[in-house]
C-alpha cells in the first residue's frame, strides 16, 4: 500500500518553510487534511471527541510556535505527531482517565472474522471449509463505489471498538504504513496487525451484507 | 444454501483429502490450511507477517480454494474502498493558532 499521507509526501522542506512564513492558505490545506488523521490519533489516547479536538488545535499552536525548533532530523510529520501524541498524553493525565488507549477491553479481539455457522463442522464432508462461501462481487465493485456504500462504511468504521478504528482508520484511510501507526499508538507490530485484521474483517462482513442483501 | 452447485469444490484436486491423511511427521505444523484458518490469516499474508512454511501452505490453497480468493478480493475491494473514505476535515484552525500564525507573517516580513 504506498503512502498517501500528507504529512509523509517528502514536501517536508515547503511545508516548513511555509509554516515558517506564516502561510495562512498553505496552512489551512495542511491543517484541513490532516485533521481527521491527527484526530484520529488524538483519540486513541483520550475518550471524547471533543478533547480529542482540544488536543489536535493544541499540537498546531505548539507546531506553528515551534516550527523553528525543527531541524529536519526526523520527518515532519513524525515531529508533528510526536508533539500530537505528547499533547495527548498530558491530556490524559491531566484528566486522570482510568483507562489508557492500550487496555481498552479486548478490541472485539476474540471474535472470529467469519462466524463458524458458516464453515463446514468436524462430522462434514469437509471441515473447517465454507458451508456458505462468500458470493464474488462484480468488478469494480460498482456498488462498493456508491454513496450509500461509503456512508455505510463509514458508520460502520465509527462504530469499530476504538482501538480497531484507530488502527484502521490510520492504515486504510489515511494509508499510515504499519511502523508509523505502532509508533503513534504505542503498539507491538503483532498488536497493531491483530486490530488491523479484526476491524478489516468486521467491515467486510457489513459490505458483505450490503453488496448481497442489494443484490437478492 | 446451497453450496458449489456451479463450482468447483474448492478442494477437489487430485491429491489427499484434507483431514487424516496429511503427510510429514506428528510433530510437524499441519500441512494444510483450511477455509476457517485461511480467513484468520489474509491480515498476515497482506502484510508479508506470515512464516515461511505457513506462507506456502497459504498460497497453496489459495491455488486451490476459488471462495478464499473470491475472499482476499473481498478483503482487498473493503480496504479499498476505505482509502476513499478519506476527506477534508469541516474543522477550522482555532483563533489562537492563527495569531500564532499571524505573528509569524510580521516577523517573516520585517
């Protein structure tokens, strides 16, 4: 999958430069695409949507106040997180949250990816093989590509446990490769690939839904 | 359901059924992965997670299994379509930030 984040394009040098300069419309572009990503990643250490969205205006008041202070040793945008992931934290303390992001319940992280009624059981012809195997879905998936599909998905996302939706959200929608997403969730790579799995799985299984109950 | 009317079975191949009959030694990993153990898996064959020896046996049902690839084309088409759900944000830069902004124009143009 490449990399389509805005904050890892390799435009590290102009985008510094125009913070620097106070480019209002340069940084209102870089603000506005970056902001469900850094939210996202707010959120995986502090509960409400609201703070989470405290803690994003935070992290570019210190970016904006502290551009100087970058020297392009890291990436900018593994400075701006780190900064983000920082504001995050002291949030988190400041408001003694009982639970950090990495002990939120299990992450849904038991549930299977496909229920076991649809495999074949141990006195079939088959084990552990489909009974109901998925059914193709045409190409392009036209209907994958319609409205009401991206609204569904997107609801669907927004209901994941928050950890999965944090991974997912991360890798899938802002295209974050897997060792950036580790580092600004603080996850083991096993972690981040179990989440991963259990929330892609989930989503399938609800345009799965969507793609057959439009067809029947 | 019914399942397979017009397609193949997706184990019907020449070779041994997949229970009972698997070669190698006791202590060896099973030789095959079926459909229920594929599904756990596709997350690790994408990302490149998989060990050698499961990776081949991955592969070799998915020569075999046409579901499971009908699967991974699932699982692909759902990533993709969530690489479209990305968008600007609504939000706006707070007041303070854009002073802080501003501040910076002054000095930039001194």
């Amino acid at each position: 999958m490449t990399t389509k984040s805005p904050l890892s394009t390799g435009r590290d040098v102009q985008v510094a430069a125009a913070l620097k300069a106070g480019d209002e419309a340069a940084f209102r572009d870089l603000f506005e695409r970056t902001y469900p990503m850094m939210k996202r990643v707010a959120l995986g250490y502090v509960d409400s949507d609201a703070v989470a969205e405290e803690v994003v205006q935070e992290t570019w008041l210190a970016v904006v106040k502290g551009i100087d202070r970058f020297e392009g040793r890291s990436t900018l945008g593994t400075w701006i997180f780190s900064i983000l992931t920082n504001q995050a934290k002291s949030h988190h303390g400041r408001e003694r949250r009982a639970r950090p992001f990495s002990s939120i319940g299990s992450g849904g992280a038991d549930e299977p990816a496909i229920h076991a009624d649809r495999f074949q059981k141990d006195d079939e012809a088959w084990p552990g093989h489909w009974a109901i195997p998925p059914r193709p879905w045409q190409k392009p998936e036209r209907r994958l590509l319609s409205l009401e599909a991206r609204d569904r998905l997107k609801d669907a996302l927004a209901q994941l446990p928050a950890r999965q939706r944090a991974v997912v959200g991360l890798r899938d929608v802002d295209g974050l490769p897997a060792e950036e997403v580790c580092d600004v969730l603080n996850l083991s790579p096993e972690n981040q690939r179990v989440l991963l799995h259990r929330g892609r799985s989930r989503l399938r299984a609800i345009l799965e839904q969507y793609v057959d109950g439009a067809d029947a | 359901m019914e399942t397979g009317s017009d397609r193949p079975n997706p184990m019907d191949h020449s070779g041994p059924p997949p229970d009972g009959a698997s070669v190698g030694d006791a202590n060896s990993v099973p030789d095959e992965v079926v459909c229920e153990e594929f599904v756990e898996l596709v997350t690790d064959y994408f990302e490149d997670a998989l060990p050698p020896r499961k990776l081949s046996h991955v592969e070799e049902h998915l020569v075999l299994c046409d579901w499971c690839r009908t699967y991974l084309d699932q699982m692909q088409a759902t990533i993709g379509a969530l690489g479209g759900l990305g968008e600007r944000a609504l939000a706006e830069p707070s007041e303070s930030v854009l002073a802080a902004l501003r501040s910076r124009q002054e000095t930039d143009g001194r």
